[in-house]
C-alpha cells in the first residue's frame, strides 16, 4: 500500500470514529432540537379554559390531598389542584388572566399573586374587603399580567401552616421579546416540607427557638420531589427559571465547576447580565440563570445547596443536594444575543425616607416581632400617594437576616449614593442582612389600596414582622 493511501485510510478511520461516537454519545441535530431536559421533574401545568390567545383562564381548587413524596409513602398534605407543587400557569405579557379559585379546605384561604402588580382588591390580603374565601366558596381572581417574569401564588391567612402543607405554586408570564437563543427552560420550584418518620406532616413545636429560627423542613424538594434528575447535553445550554418558596430555608446554589449567567430576578430580566459563582435565593425570590453545563456523556453533577448562616445566633443549614445533572448526550448553543434591558432609574432626589425597621424582641418568654418596634396587631399604617417616589429604609434591627417583601410595587435598591445599583433590578423581595440597611427606591403607579409588607420568614410574619402601606389616591 503506498503511504499516501494509508494516510486516507487512517484519516477515513479517523472520521468513522468521529461519527460512531456522534451516534453513541449524542443526538442528531433533529433530536436535540426536540431535547426536553426536565422531563424528570417536570411540572403540571394548568389548562388553559379559553381559546383567546390573549386570555389565560383556569380553574384552581385549594384542597387536602394525598402524595407521595417519599418513595412508596403517601403523605396527607394540602395541594392547588391535586398537584405539589400547585400547576404551572402560563400567560404572556399584557394577557388577561382568569382564575376560578375554589376554597376545598376546611378553614378560610385567599391566593395571593406573589410580585405581581394587580388591583389592590385582587392581591389575596384578607385583612380589608370581602377577600377571605370561606370553605366551600370561591373567588374570582381576573388581572392583567403587566410584566413578563416567574412569580409565584400562595395562601395569605394561616400562611405559616398551609405553605408549610404544600399550598404554592408558580405562575410564568413569558416576554415575547425573550431572543430563542436563551437556552431550554426550565422551571425550578425549591421548596421544603417537614415529614416524620411515617412520612407524616410534622407539626415544630411553637416555642421561642422555633420563631427565632424559622421552620426549614427536613425534606428538600425541587418541583415537590426529592432529589430529581435534570438532563443535560454537555455544552448546550440552560435556563433556569427559579423561585423559592420555602417558609423560611435559602438557598445558596453552587453547580461544581460551573458558574451562571444571572439575567433577571423577581421582576423579570434586569439591565444587562452578570456572572455569578453561587447565587442566593431568599424566601419569596426567584431567579433567572443561564448555565452551559459541561460533563462526560453518562456521568453527573451535584446542584447543591450550600450552607447558609442567618444570622449569629441561628446554626448554618446544612449542605443538601437538590438535584443531579444527568450527561446524557453532547450538544452546542448558539451565540448569546445582546441581553440589555432599557430600565428607568428611579429618581430618589427629594424623595420621602421612610424608616422600616425589622425588630425583634420578647414579652414574658414569648417571641414579638415588629415593624419599628410594634407587632403587626398594634401597628398603624404607613401612608404614600399614587404618583409618589419614596425610599424605604429597610434596616434589620437584630443579628438576623430577614427577607423583605413588598406587595403589588418593584422596588430598585440604591447605593450609598442614593442611585440605583447596577444592573438595575425590578425587586420585590430583597434580604436584609444581620444589622444591615437596605434603602429601596419604589414609585407607586395608580392602584391605590392597603398593601402588605413583610418578613417573608414565615414564622417571623406570623409574630408581627409585618405592616400596612396605604396608598391614596
């Protein structure tokens, strides 16, 4: 054989090799435009009841159900439509959405719309107006979704308790302007729950360590399953739209080897994006992360949650793994597009400050929490104007962090400067560190009402951390 026909056919070898592993290792382009990475832990999803492409209307029935969420146990939790977490519901940005909202539970519930800028007699708070949903009875929750981003709906009377038994779920109202070349999405719901040894809802006992600390489960749940599997092609990427609804557990993300792309938060996609090695997530916050996960065909990743410390006092949570990365093929991702968003920086010059401060105290060994020293069933309501800018001075008043959480407005966190910070993010729940400040920029548009604000450590709500904000006309 003369050498150059030896060098073609060690080259065609070559080739053939290339193209065998092709085969056994990954899919063909067809296949991997049709890859669905979370099928495994995938989410029921709310019908949608009305042919108008603009209107997304569905039914949604609060009610005690039986699920397993340990293998081969069934546990009695309460469920949105049978299904924990609650359905995945849809909507695109400026439909209207449509909710028949049935109360199957013994005690009286409301559906608060987390983050989402509605009515003020639509945001599910109990406390002023006919809101409170009655067993038996139903409600009719109609708005309009103002804003692309992941939000999320829950319980808003006995909040602690019914989030705590499997009552939330996540509502996703899709940016038509979103480029495709983001990456597969998928919608990831951490929350946890707390089981007995037979599997049972654990009820923690109501004392002062309890309170302080706050309620984490003993089970970790991602899309209300322990430790699922994600599927991946190495070197295509994803996008994680993520939203904790814990009562009062965070989340300190880390995938070894690997960081993210953060390009959004509570209220969808923020200025331009940032590159983030181990992204936080408090109670009541979401996320929107691109990762381009990397591994050998057949081996997997660890998405762990990292040990978190909350405050000096409080022991750090311990290390917990929520889901495995399966390699189950390679694939490729096109080129990023320009991600900018043009967001308006709030002015805050001349601005009223209003002072929030999370205090914490106790009166005959019983845990009191409050807004500036007062608990919730003492307080008297703060007071803005539609059209009015004001900068909250959110400073917590102990060595614990808190969660803040403001109903129906975005808010932008400003520096010390008193500017946005950069990227600029809408906001609706930011944390609060042990003996911290926050100064949050919020400019009420025309939806006047009595709005909540609060700890969204559950436990800490519940013992008073929490507040009115009236908005006049």
């Amino acid at each position: 054989m003369q050498p150059g026909a030896s060098m073609a056919l060690a080259r065609a070898y070559s080739m053939l090799g290339g193209l065998v592993w092709l085969v056994a290792c990954g899919p063909q382009p067809a296949e991997e435009a049709r890859f669905d990475p979370g099928k495994h832990l995938r989410l029921a999803e709310a019908v949608d009841l009305d042919p108008d492409p603009h209107v997304t209307s569905v039914k949604l029935r609060a009610a005690p159900a039986s699920i397993e969420i340990l293998p081969g146990i069934t546990t009695e939790v309460l469920a949105y439509s049978n299904s924990l977490p609650g359905p995945l519901i849809r909507a695109k940005r400026g439909d209207r959405v449509h909710i028949e909202f049935e109360n199957g539970l013994s005690i009286p519930t409301t559906v608060h719309w987390h983050g989402m800028r509605v009515p003020n007699d639509m945001d599910g708070v109990p406390h002023h107006g006919p809101l409170l949903v009655q067993p038996g009875n139903g409600f009719i929750y109609d708005y309009i979704a103002l804003d692309a981003g992941l939000y999320w709906y829950h319980p808003h009377h006995y909040s602690l308790e019914t989030i705590g038994a499997g009552l939330y779920g996540p509502l996703l109202v899709d940016d038509p302007d979103d480029p495709p070349e983001l990456g597969d999405e998928v919608v990831l719901v951490l929350s946890d729950i707390s089981l007995d040894e037979n599997g049972a809802l654990y009820h923690h006992p109501n004392d002062r360590d309890t309170v302080a600390a706050g309620r984490d489960g003993n089970v970790v749940l991602v899309n209300g399953r322990e430790r699922p599997r994600l599927e991946a092609l190495s070197g295509r990427r994803q996008r994680w739209r993520i939203v904790n609804s814990a009562r009062s557990r965070y989340f300190r993300l880390s995938l070894p080897g690997h960081t993210f792309l953060q390009i959004g938060s509570d209220g969808g996609r923020m200025e331009y994006p940032m590159e983030v090695a181990e992204p936080l997530i408090v109670p009541g916050e979401r996320l929107d992360l691109l990762v381009e996960p990397r591994g050998e065909p057949g081996t997997a990743l660890e998405l762990r949650a990292l040990p978190v410390a909350r405050g000096s006092s409080l022991p750090q949570s311990e290390l917990v793994v929520l889901l495995d990365v399966d390699f189950v093929g390679v694939g490729s991702s096109p080129p990023l597009p320009d991600l900018k968003r043009s967001l308006v920086p709030i002015d805050a010059r001349g601005a009223a400050t209003v002072e929030i401060g999370l205090t914490m105290g106790e009166t005959n060994g019983v845990v009191e929490m409050g807004i500036n020293g007062i608990p919730y069933q003492s307080s008297t309501p703060l007071h803005a104007r539609v059209g009015e800018t004001q900068v909250l001075r959110v400073k917590s008043e102990s060595a614990f962090s808190h969660p803040f959480h403001l109903h129906g407005f975005a808010f932008q966190e400003l520096d010390a400067a008193r500017v946005p910070v950069h990227p600029i993010q809408l906001k609706d729940t930011i944390e609060v560190p042990p003996l911290g400040i926050k100064e949050l920029a919020v400019t009420y548009d025309d939806r006047p009402g009595t709005w909540m604000f609060h700890c969204h450590i559950l436990d800490h709500a519940e013992a008073g951390m929490m507040g009115e904000l009236v908005v006049s006309p």
